[in-house]
C-alpha cells in the first residue's frame, strides 16, 4: 500500500465495520490543509482499493474495509493447535466477520 491507501486505511479502521462517505473520509483522513486544497483527493485512492478488494463500497458509495469471511480467518491462523485452545477452554467464537490484521490486506 502506498501512502494515501495507508493513511485511508487507518481512518476506516478506527470505524470498525461502519460505512463512511466518501466526502468525509477525503474531508477527514488527510487532514484540514489536505481537504482544503485538493476536496476529492481521496477518490481515485478509494476506487483503487476496491478494486483490489482492500475496501467494499454499498450502493450509497459509502466505504468501509472489507471484512474476512470466517473461512479466510482460519488460513490466518498459525497453528492448528492454536486454533484448539480456545475451544477446549470452553470459550466460543463469534460468527460475526471481523477486521483481520493490517497485514493480511497488504497481501491483496
């Protein structure tokens, strides 16, 4: 990710699994003097990293970091056995999709 998609990045983390205008993140995520001089900075950015599939977009054009399904956060596990603990330990996981580690979207 290069700078602009890192700076995005990290505003759309801080809210979770909401969806957010594309007018306040380039409004918000690169700072007043940034939104000032150039208001849609943050477009082509966003569009680029949906298309990766770094962000999801709803039919508003809201943004939001695109959860990992269930499926894929098993393959970031490390070990098998690791995965056991929990479950043997009587905790239970939630079925919810999550945010996964900021290094798994570097990947993509």
């Amino acid at each position: 990710m290069d700078a602009d998609e890192r700076e995005i990045f990290r505003f759309l983390k801080s809210w979770g699994s909401q969806f957010i205008a594309a007018r306040e993140i380039c409004r918000r995520a690169g700072g007043r003097r940034r939104a000032q001089e150039e208001p849609d900075w943050a477009m082509p950015t966003l569009l680029r990293m949906a298309g990766r599939g770094i962000l999801e977009s709803d039919a508003t054009g809201h943004f939001r970091i695109k959860p990992v399904s269930r499926k894929d956060r098993n393959k970031l596990l490390v070990e098998p056995d690791i995965a056991k603990i929990p479950e043997d330990s009587g905790v239970k996981a939630e079925d919810a999709d999550d945010i996964a580690p900021d290094e798994y979207y570097d990947q993509l």
